[in-house]
C-alpha cells in the first residue's frame, strides 16, 4: 500500500471526533452528472484514499445534494459505518424544493436547526450527523437558543458534535461559550489569506481546535491557465516552481500550503474526478520547508515580509 496516497486522520478538537485531513467535498454532486452506482464508486474510491468524511449541507444542489448522497448510500448501505457525515444549516433558499422560502435569509432558529439536521438525515438516509455546522454568521443569532437546539440534538441521538462556518472570532467565542464547538470551516488558499492574520487561526490553535477549510485552490483558479489576473498568474508561477522541487501537481503543493499551517486544518476537496482526490491526499505527505512555504505567502501578498 502506498502510504503517501491514504489520508491522516485527527481528532479535531478536544473530546471532539477523528475525521480524515483529506475531506470528501460534496457541494458540487448534483452537477456532476454520476449514476447511483457512479456515485457508490467514487465514495469507494475515496475510501481506498482514506477520505472517510463527507462534508455536505442542506442547501447544496438546490437541496438535491444529500439526497444524491443518500440514494448511493441506499444502494450500498454498508458504506454508511464507513464515513463521518458533516452537514450545515442556517441558510433560506428561494428554491422550487421549499416553496415556503420566499426571500433568500439566514434562519439559526432553534426549530429551523432541528427541522434542518432532521431533514439531512432523511435525505442521506442516515441515522447521526457526526457533525453539524451553522453555515453563516446570522446577525439575528440568539447564542442561547441555537444551544438549546444543539442540546435538544445531542441528546436525540441525531448529531454527536457540532461547529460553525464562516465565523469570525467573535462570533465563535459567543456561541462557544453556551456550547462546545469542535471547528470552524472557513475559506483559506494562496488567492484568500485573511483567516491567517485576522485571529481566526489563531482562535483555532488557542482551542486546539483543527479548522475546515474550504476553496483551497482559490475556486479552482490556482489550476486555470485560462485566467488574465496578474496576481493569480504570480502566485502560479511560485507554485509551478516548489512543484518543480517536489515533482508534485500545483494542486498539491497548493493543498500542502494550507496544511503546513500549525492549527492542523482538514482540507474539502471540491472535485468529482478521483485523480483530483488523489492529488489532495498526496499533500499530506508533502512537507513544505518555510522558504517554500514563504515563496508562496510573499507571491499571495504581493510583497515580502517585513
């Protein structure tokens, strides 16, 4: 077995769960076209990977995303002891899949959390959310009752852990201080650096608390020779020349960047091709040195350091 190409897994948190470094993103699944059985082959694939965590949420695929999930796991019932779910609510789509929703909001009420985490488990035909996540700050957030659906939660059976996505630090240290968090999922890549200097890394190692982190690869730009933006084009370069010194992919000393970072985030793949998954997991094993890792900061900044 070739041990560079089999995900790590980590305990993300204090008392929290082990979940895979390398995690199965599934935002984009209803527009990639996969059979039932398509679908069942790429989770097997990405289990021979040691992605063994699925990160989802209610309104990915205009609500059609766990649902595909859970038709494979229909099929193939046995995967589902396999992997760690991870799901997220709080946002009101204006979608023809919940005509009551008339204006696109935020929704972190105690009744819209359950009835949210209790729909992603009909739809993934799952019995638990190993975690699940508000997805976006609501300035309507009431710390104490989104607890109390936390709560409520826990104690059913339904969701063993729960976290935030898109926080600042002063929004998880409200929320964390009327429940446990185990993570925040958060954007960070060489083409987004601000989680690195605005104190939401930092919370994180504070906590010991291993971030998610979304958009590695800049939304797949880091990858596109297509684009005309000056600073995408620098930081390209930087990676095409640590790539060169690894004989690794761009993706993969991209993914290795953010998983140098000492907070020890869990990185979401966004691809439906298992060589993409592949070039994820072979990031961990690729250890940046800091000049490496700096060469790529300074071309991100567009400056060196001070």
């Amino acid at each position: 077995m070739n041990t560079s190409l089999i995900s790590p897994r980590i305990q993300i948190a204090p008392g929290g769960p082990e979940f895979s470094r390398i995690v199965l993103g599934l935002w984009r699944l209803a527009s990639w076209q996969k059979t039932p059985q398509e679908r069942v082959s790429f989770l097997q694939e990405a289990l021979e990977l040691g992605i063994t965590t699925i990160d989802q949420a209610d309104i990915y695929g205009d609500y059609q995303s766990e649902r595909l999930l859970g038709e494979a796991l229909h099929i193939a019932p046995e995967l589902k002891k396999e992997f760690q779910f991870v799901s997220k609510c709080g946002i009101k789509l204006v979608s023809q899949h919940r005509p009551e929703h008339h204006l696109q909001h935020y929704d972190t009420s105690r009744q819209h959390i359950i009835a949210s985490a209790e729909n992603s488990l009909r739809a993934m035909q799952i019995d638990r959310l190993d975690l699940l996540l508000i997805h976006r700050p609501d300035p309507l957030m009431d710390a104490d009752e989104i607890a109390e659906a936390f709560q409520h939660l826990q104690q059913s059976g339904k969701v063993a852990h729960f976290g935030v996505s898109n926080f600042t630090s002063s929004q998880f240290d409200l929320l964390a201080s009327r429940f446990p968090l185990v993570t925040n999922q958060v954007e960070l890549s060489l083409l987004h650096l601000s989680p690195l200097h605005d104190g939401t890394l930092d919370l994180c190692q504070r906590l010991r608390i291993a971030p998610m982190i979304w958009s590695a690869l800049g939304g797949g730009a880091l990858l596109s020779d297509a684009t005309a933006n000056a600073d995408v084009q620098r930081v390209r370069v930087a990676l095409g020349q640590v790539a060169a010194e690894l004989q690794v992919p761009l993706a993969t000393v991209a993914i290795a960047w953010v998983l140098l970072h000492p907070s020890k985030p869990m990185v979401l793949t966004g691809s439906g091709r298992t060589p993409a998954l592949r070039e994820a997991v072979l990031a961990c094993s690729q250890t940046l040195s800091r000049e490496q890792w700096f060469s790529l900061w300074c071309a991100a900044a567009g400056k060196g350091v001070d």
